[in-house]
C-alpha cells in the first residue's frame, strides 16, 4: 500500500484533472454560444454577464446589464472567428468558493465597414448552480484589439 501522504496527493491531482476536464468543457461550451450569440442574436447577449458585471473593451470600462446592451447594440455587425481558445480553473481560495474558470480568446473579427482585426478576449465565469443544472455567467470580460507593431 502507498503511503498516506503519497494517496492523498494522488487524489489531489485526480480532482484536480476533473476540474481542468469539466472547465476546458464548459469554455468550449460557452465560447461557441458567446460568438454565435455576439454575430447573430447580439441583443441577447447580455443575458450571458451577471446583472453586475464588467466588461472592459480596449480599455473602455462598461458596468451591469442595461449599459451592457446599450453597448452592443452601439457595435456594427461583427463575424468573430476564434483561432485559440484556453482555460483553467481558477482555485476557490481566490473566488471565496465559487466555481469559477477563466477563458482566454484569440481571433480575428471583422466589424461591417471596417478591416479585420486581430483580438484577444478574456473573460471570468462563474458557475450558477441550481437543483436542477449549471448555467455559466460572465463576471468579468476584457476584449482587446491586438494591433502589430511596426
């Protein structure tokens, strides 16, 4: 038999891969339906963040759900396409327990009447558990254009 100490730290990094595992499956999840949603539903894109949420957009802070809309609604016509896609769990010590991932995006997006540009996207999500399913809420999101230098 393997040593108490051995045991432990292998459960640890057991639990570990399931969190990884269900956070990299959920982020493939949300990042299909946020994109979709940005290019083609964009006025139920807000129902995505908490009512107190924060986006921050090329270093524009945006605050709660209402001005959320009023923001999206305010952007042209985007077709976003992602190129890569990471996550991880972030430890409940930081989020004072709460189920939490972060998403980070890379793509490119074209906006009507403008050049495609390339973008970076971070977002925090927070899991919103109910009896009967998981739903995940962006709590923080910071989008970037990502311009070369010369």
């Amino acid at each position: 038999a393997l040593p108490i100490s051995v045991r432990v730290g292998v459960m640890a990094a057991v639990d570990f891969k399931i969190h990884v595992d269900l956070a990299c499956k959920a982020a493939e999840e949300f990042v299909n339906i946020y994109y979709e949603t940005m290019d083609k539903r964009r006025r139920m894109l807000s129902k995505l963040y908490l009512d107190k949420a924060t986006l921050v957009w090329n270093g524009n802070a945006v605050f709660g759900q209402e001005s959320l809309m009023e923001f999206f609604d305010m952007l042209p016509s985007s077709e976003f396409q992602v190129s890569v896609l990471d996550c991880q769990p972030v430890h409940e010590q930081a989020t004072q327990g709460q189920t939490t991932v972060l998403v980070v995006t890379c793509g490119t997006v074209n906006f009507e009447g403008n050049r495609q540009r390339y973008f970076n996207q971070n977002f925090l999500l927070t899991a919103q558990t109910t009896p009967t399913n998981t739903v995940w809420k962006i709590a923080s999101d910071c989008f970037r254009f990502q311009d070369w230098a010369n």
